[in-house]
C-alpha cells in the first residue's frame, strides 16, 4: 500500500539518524543478550568443569577457596595435607577411590599439578566424561609429564618435547627446576577446562625436584643429579589436596562431617556441586546489577528514538498537513509513527542479535583460549526470545508518545501549517 | 454555508462568523481579503478540517458540520482536492506517487481515475497536460523539482479522481506574473475538464478577470479578535 511505502521513504529520507538510531538500539540489545551468554556461558563452564567427583579434602579453609584452587587453578592453597593424613583417609570404607593433587609450581604460567596416575580415569567433567588423550600416554617413567590440550597448542610442544618447571605459581619464575627436566609423555584432548591449562606429573616428580630445595630456594650443597634422585624413597611428604569418590553418594555428608572432624589435622572437605551453588550465589548479585545496566541501556536507546521522532516532528509537520489534506484520518498520521517506531526497534533488535551472533563466531576461540571460557554457540533462549520480543513491543509503546503528539498537532494545525 | 460561528481556542482568540454563502456547480470563484481576515480559517471550514461551532456547512447534499471527525476526513478524500500556497509534496516521494496519494484514501475517486485507464495512466496525462516533461514524471524525487513545477504537480494531486471541488489557498503567490498566468491556464483547462468548482484565495485582485465571481472575504464573512468581540 501506498501509505506504507510513502512511512518507509520517509524513513529513508532521514537514513542517518534512522541508521544510528537502529544502531543504538542494535547495542543495546546486543549488551543485553551478550550479558546474558556470557553469564550463562560461564555459569555452564563452570559446572561443566568437574563431574563424577562426590568430595574434595583439603587443608583447613574456606569453602570456595578450597573449590577454586583445586578445581579451577584460580588462588592459592592455604596449607598443606600430610601424607600420613592421605593415607588415614584412603582407609575409609566407604570411600571409592582418592586422587591426590600437589600443585605449587609452574611451566611458562601453566600450572603445574603433581598427581597418580589414576587422576586420568577417575577425573570427569562435562556430565561424566573422562579425559581423553590426542597423543601418548600416562607417566610411565619419573620424569614424565602429561600435558593439556591449551598448553600442547600454545607452547608448540609434541610428544617427547623437554621442559622445564619453575618453582612457584607465577606467569614469569627466576626459580627453575632446570636440573630435571621432563619429557612430554603424553597430551590429553580438549576439555574447555582447566584441565587443558595444567601440566600434570606424578606426585613422586614433585617430590624429586624439591629433594635438593629449602624453604623455597635450592640449596647448592646439597645438590641431587637427577639419576640419583631416581634411587631416593620419594613418597611424598604432603599433597594440596584429594578428590574422592564415594561407593554411594549418600555417604558423602556423613563422610563429609567425619573429614571436617578429622582430629589429627584440620580439614575441610567440600561438595563441589554444593559449593559451586555457594559461587552463584555469590556472584548473583553482580550479575543481577549486571542485567539491570544492559537493561538500563536498552531504555536508554528507546527513550533516544523517541527523542529523535519527537524533534523530527515539527519539521514534519508540513508532512502531516499534506497526508491530512488528501483525507488521511489522525489516526492514519496516528499510526504512521507508531509504525516508524516500531519497524526501527524491530531493525535495532535484528541487527543487534546479528552482531552478537557474529561477535560470538568471531570472538569465541580467542575468549576461549584466553578465559578458558567456552561461550556456546547456540539459538537464543526461550527467555530470551520473550525479552526480544518484549523490547519490539516496548519500542511500538514508545512510539506512541511521539504520534500522540503528532496527532494533536495536526488536529490544531487543520489546513494551515504554521512553520 | 448558513449560520457558522466558528473560535480558534486559545489566549488570543479568533471568531469568525459566517451567515450565509453558496457556490454552485461549476463555479469558479476568487476570495479576496488581506492577510488575517481569516480566509485560511474559511477554506478549513469549507474542507471539513476545521469543525464550526455552530451552523450549518452544506457541501454537495450533506451537512459536514455535523459529521464527525473520521467521516468529515473521508468526505474530504472523496470530494476535495486542495491546493496549498507552497510545500505541496512529499520532498522523498517520487512525482508520481506524490500525485497518486489521494487515491489511496478515496475509492470513488480512484475508481473513476480506474475509469480513464488506471491511476498512473491519469497521472502521467494530467502531469503531461501541465505542462511537467515526462522525464521528471518517471524518475523525478518531488525534491529536486522548481517551486513553479512543484505547484502544478500539487494541482495534478488536487485533480486525480475528478473530486467535485477544488480549494486553492494562494497557489500563485510564490510564482512570478508570466508563471502566474501560465499556471491558471493549465489550472482553469483542467478543472474544466474534470467539472469542478474552484475556490481560490488571493490577495492579488489583478487575477480578478479570470474567473467567473470574485468576493471579499470581509463581505461574506465576519472576523473578530478575542478582546475586542
């Protein structure tokens, strides 16, 4: 119909500021559903990290400390647990299996985790799904070392490759272990976890590059080779930490108490689901502040196309004396704006769902790599179509403040145009 | 017309009262009064825009004055073309859709302007008819057209669809004499055509002789400001 083509020309003619204001709809709504894939995203990957793990015992501390350090690498442990308390708690009947951890040191901002052998069958994630290797294997010999997907692809390394640990769990470390290196054994599939950020060695290497170290620094005089660290008992003297895992889950708050309540040593023991819920709802806040700023914006960019409907009005004007000239009813000039308002909305919500899809393609693999955030790729929510659709609406209400206005004025105005 | 008083609202009220006025069919007629005695109110009462307080407006067998808002907007697109004093186009609608624009809002008329081989057959002839080359009719923005050019494509507008009347509010004033005289002729020559009435506001009294009756305005109708009344 002519009077739809005659809305959109219109629109045409005023194609800069009908552009930027598609354009300030367009990010608004692109920072509106961004936030909520990143949240979710993050939230996903999160709980995504480990699975099949029904407790984690560490030294006495807080809760989120605790999940943190062990599971997502982030901070460091409080204290220590002795080996003899490690063996105390693998004597438990109800307990399945433990896997110990021993972190502390680093490779080139890698960290570095000492563990058994068994960690590669009994560490899940992603709804039970173990961990895989693209080449190699386990650590057969003392100095091997298993590497993650990241750390494979970041630092070049292949099978056999020779490298270096450093002491402490910094990005750049004067400190080397460069008396006994490690050979590269085996490099394990991508996870989107920390998993592929990590350098894994047995417990008992940790052990053999510390023989010859005290209180942090190494002691020349007492230099060992690395052949003859191969000859010492190298049980360790204390690990960081132990994922376990119970013959029944509903063990594990009994199980849980009597570890809290280990008398020789204080320990904490923690439900990684459990404690994970303690995060979000940490963490809720922020994001529900989060939301209302992109909500808050998206307003913003409502309350700008009106504005810029309202000022183009009086010199529009002459447009509605024609339009009611020709018979058009106020109701027809009525729904004209409206219209206008809500077809920019409507472009403002494409374009921005666009550039945020896009963004996403783009952006992923380096969000990935660098936050070892994996952010899904996937078709907006039914929830989010709803608020899509709610911002649609919300733009055809907000033209009517405008029309309303144009409405009166041509009422007024009648055949003459005061310009 | 009988009987109309009609008030601009507001701080500086305008009354203008009307007791009795005809035009007949085919007439046309050339309103003359000086600026401010009210002719632009006079021709919004006429068109149906402006609603009269009281008295009665007869146009072709029907009171507009009674009818409501939406109806007298409908009696308008079906009845009138209107001729503005300047600005007559859409300036980012094409010449052609410009001319065509009434016809969305008044089936009669787009079914007569059917009648004569379709809407844009009937605009291109009355585009050609005064004199806008064809050129300018296919491809031109009204935009980019002379003022002398926009006036005749906005008679062309006024005169798609043969509506019975035809109100013109100074559309010569912003046109130099040899225009003047070169547009009234186009105007006159297709208003004939299609039978109308034409009612055209001027100040300019030397266009007198070219049509059928002349008045002023201050004889037909009575303007009073707000304190003095």
């Amino acid at each position: 119909m002519i009077i739809v083509r005659l809305a959109l020309q219109s629109l045409a003619n005023r194609w800069l500021t009908a552009c930027l204001t598609i354009l300030s709809i367009a990010l608004s709504v692109m920072l509106l559903l961004g936030v909520e894939k990143v949240r979710t995203g993050a939230r996903q990957s999160f709980a995504n990290t480990i699975s099949g793990t029904d407790l984690i015992v560490g030294a006495r501390s807080g809760n989120l400390n605790l999940l943190l350090y062990s599971v997502f690498r982030i901070g460091n442990a409080t204290n220590n647990i002795t080996w003899k308390t490690y063996q105390d708690i693998k004597q438990h009947p109800d307990i399945a299996w433990i896997v110990p951890i021993s972190l502390g040191d680093s490779h080139r901002g890698f960290r570095v985790m000492g563990t058994v052998p068994e960690y590669f069958t009994h560490y899940h994630y992603r709804r039970g799904q173990p961990l895989a290797f693209s080449a190699g294997a386990p650590f057969s010999d003392l100095f091997d070392a298993v590497i993650g997907a990241d750390v494979a692809a970041q630092l070049g390394y292949r099978l056999g490759d020779r490298i270096v640990v450093a002491h402490g769990a910094g990005a750049v470390s004067f400190l080397e272990h460069d008396d006994k290196p490690f050979r590269v054994s085996g490099i394990l599939a991508k996870t989107g976890t920390p998993v592929d950020r990590t350098v894994h060695v047995s417990l008992e290497a940790i052990e053999a590059i510390h023989v010859d170290w005290q209180s942090g620094a190494r002691d020349p005089t007492k230099a060992v080779s690395a052949d003859d660290v191969r000859r010492m008992d190298l049980t360790p003297k204390a690990i960081t930490a132990a994922f376990v895992g119970l013959k029944s889950r509903l063990a594990a708050f009994r199980v849980q108490r009597e570890i809290n309540n280990y008398r020789q040593e204080p320990l904490s023991a923690i439900l990684p689901g459990a404690t994970l819920q303690e995060l979000w709802g940490l963490v809720g806040t922020a994001e529900t502040a989060l939301s209302a700023v992109s909500g808050m914006v998206v307003i913003t960019a409502l309350l700008g196309m009106v504005t810029m409907i309202l000022t183009t009005l009086n010199e529009r004007r002459r447009e509605m004396a024609i339009l009611r000239s020709v018979g058009a009813r106020p109701s027809t000039i009525l729904s004209l704006l409206v219209v206008e308002a809500g077809v920019l909305t409507l472009l403002g919500v494409l374009v921005g769902t666009l550039l945020l899809y896009g963004a996403l393609i783009g952006l992923q693999p380096y969000i990935d790599r660098t936050y070892g955030l994996h952010i899904a790729v996937d078709a907006p929510s039914v929830d989010q179509l709803k608020i899509l659709g709610g911002i649609v609406a919300a733009g055809f209400f907000a033209g009517l403040l405008p029309a309303l206005r144009a409405y009166r004025l041509s009422l007024a105005d009648g055949m003459t145009v005061r310009t | 017309m009988g009987g109309v008083r009609f008030t601009w609202p507001g701080r500086n009220p305008f009354t203008l009262a009307i007791d009795g006025f005809s035009l007949g069919q085919g007439e046309r007629l050339l309103l003359i009064g000086p600026s401010g005695s009210g002719k632009s109110t006079f021709l919004s009462l006429l068109a149906g825009i402006a609603k009269p307080d009281a008295g009665k407006i007869e146009v072709l067998g029907t009171d507009i004055a009674r009818l409501d808002g939406a109806a007298r907007d409908r009696f308008r697109a079906e009845h009138y073309g209107i001729i503005f004093q300047m600005f007559n186009l859409l300036p980012y609608a094409s010449v052609i859709d410009n001319v065509l624009l009434p016809l969305s809002f008044s089936p009669s008329r787009k079914k007569r302007a059917d009648a004569r081989g379709g809407g844009r057959a009937e605009a291109s002839r009355l585009l050609a008819n005064l004199g806008i080359e064809s050129s300018l009719i296919e491809s031109g923005a009204a935009a980019i057209l002379s003022v002398g050019q926009q006036q005749r494509v906005a008679a062309a507008r006024a005169l798609i669809g043969s509506p019975e009347i035809v109100i013109a509010d100074e559309p010569t004033s912003s046109l130099d004499r040899n225009r003047q005289q070169a547009f009234l002729d186009l105007l006159f020559a297709e208003v004939d055509a299609a039978g109308a009435a034409l009612v055209m506001v001027s100040h300019d009294e030397s266009l007198a002789g070219r049509f059928s009756r002349v008045a002023d305005l201050a004889e037909i109708a009575q303007a009073s400001r707000g304190g003095r009344s």
